[in-house]
C-alpha cells in the first residue's frame, strides 16, 4: 500500500520524504488556507514547490462545481507539473468532467465518496483515484473500512484498474485495517502515520 500525506505544509511533506516512506501527497483549498496560502499564482507555486520534492502524484483539487468550470480549472492545474492529478468531487458534472480528463490523458482522484455504487460510477470515467472517506463514514455510524472492502472486491471482479485511497484517516488502526482490506493508497496526516 502506498502513503500519500494529507496536508500543504512542506515541512510536514519534507519530514514524511525524509523518513522515506511518502509516495505522493494530498491537499485541498482548506489545507492551503491553513498554510496562509491563498491566491491562485501562490497556490500555483505552492504546488510546483510540492511537485519538486515529492517524486510521487500529487492531488489539486478544483474549485467549481459546473463540468465547465472544472474542465478548466483542470486544465490549469494540470499544465503546473505531470505528477499533478486533478481532484474532483463526486458530484454528477463530476464523473462528467473525470470522462472528460481521463480521454484528454489526465489523472484525476474522485474525492468525497461514500458508497461503492459512486466508486463504481468514478471507475467506470476512468478515474485514477477513487476517496472513500473513512472517517466521515465512521462519523455517520458506519464502517468506512467495509466500503473499502467492498469496493475492493467490485473492482477485482469487474478488473476496474482505478486506486482506491483511503481518505478521511483518523488514527493507526484505520491505516492497518484498510491494508488488509485492499486498499491500495492511504492518505492522512502525518501524525496518523507514525
């Protein structure tokens, strides 16, 4: 299973690259704004600088929410770096705009899942990520490590060849139990990891 880190402070990425276990990193506006980020040039650079020391795919997510707006907003933070994969929500001009980049050779992680009939829908436009978010599922008094059992078996069955990363880490026991389930990338914070 790969570790992706789940934050925008390049500290927090430096530390994770230097223990030698980082394969990639994810972030989103809120995490950025949290690192005083803010601005597209800045938020622009901050992932060039991100891109640079992470050999690894790296999660932009976009902010709109209209097929149109995301597909160029995609475009834009897409041409920042190759190791880029444009984040998108699982909403239906989503799965929309995911068809659009993945037949344009885009990489994208469909972000905000919450059922494997939504990660079946992300699969089938060719995501390259898939992000149940296990904490959230947990919160609302599921099992957010069953979906991801779950989903896991969909896509063997049906030889769906997108990831699934487990997002929405809480704690230790989520990482090992998402490994057993098949999980293929785990993203979290870097105090979840050690």
């Amino acid at each position: 299973m790969k570790f992706f880190i789940d934050t925008a402070n390049i500290d927090q990425i430096k530390e994770a690259h230097d223990l030698g276990i980082l394969d990639g990193v994810t972030t989103n506006p809120s995490l950025m704004a949290k690192e005083g980020i803010k601005g597209e040039e800045a938020i622009a650079n901050h992932y060039k600088t991100i891109c640079e020391l992470v050999d690894g795919d790296i999660s932009a997510e976009v902010l709109s929410t209209s097929f149109e707006e995301m597909v160029e907003e995609g475009k834009v933070l897409a041409a920042i770096h190759p190791n880029i994969v444009v984040k998108v929500p699982m909403i239906k001009d989503g799965i929309k705009a995911i068809k659009w980049f993945t037949d344009n050779g885009i990489k994208t992680n469909c972000t905000l899942v919450f059922s494997a009939g939504q990660a079946i829908l992300a699969a089938k436009a060719g995501a390259t990520y898939v992000s149940p978010f296990l904490g959230r599922i947990d919160d609302s008094g599921w099992d957010g490590v069953q979906l991801i059992e779950e989903i896991a078996h969909i896509y063997n069955v049906q030889g769906f060849k997108t990831e699934i990363l487990a997002a929405s880490i809480r704690n230790g026991n989520h990482i090992t139990r998402c490994a057993a389930a098949g999980a293929d990338v785990c993203t979290c914070p870097l105090d979840s990891i050690l």
